[in-house]
C-alpha cells in the first residue's frame, strides 16, 4: 500500500490525435453492428442479441465522443491562439 508520502504528482496527460482516435473507433463499432446486423437471428437464438446492440451503443457514444474532443480540440487552439497574442495595454 503507498503511503502518503511517497505518493507523486501526477504526469502531464499526453496529447496525440485524439480526434481521429476517437472518430477511428466509432467507425469501428459501427461497422461491428452493420457486420453483425444480417446474423441477428443467429445471435437472438442463442441469447447474445446483446452484441449487436453493445455495437450499436458503442457508435452512438462514439459520436457523442466526437463533437466532444472536436470541441475540445478546437478550446485548446483557441486558448493557443489567445496565449500568442500580445496583452492590449491601454
């Protein structure tokens, strides 16, 4: 167990391309559902019609997840921006 002490700061979160990381997975779990789709009845007999629609929910909150760091990308290159220029003296 740590003790208090010896606990650190936490690292700098990384940033990479996290809107196409998250677009790339939406994709993903879409396509999951859209491959699944024809086998629902095969899936529906054996009591696991729960993929296909875990596929479905997983694009839904996929888009949400999309507007969400495309928002978010775009208040950090605003701040950016707003951190470059000069400060009006008036």
């Amino acid at each position: 167990m740590w003790k208090k002490s010896e606990l650190r700061e936490a690292p700098a979160p990384l940033e990479g391309p996290v809107v196409g990381t998250v677009t790339g997975g939406t994709i993903i779990w879409f396509v999951l559902f859209l491959g699944q789709l024809p086998f629902y009845g095969w899936f529906a007999d054996r009591g696991h019609a729960w993929w296909v629609w875990t596929c479905l929910a997983g694009g839904g909150l996929g888009l949400v997840g999309i507007w969400y760091v495309r928002a978010r990308d775009a208040a950090i290159k605003r701040d950016a921006a707003a951190s470059e220029r000069p400060a009006d003296h008036a």
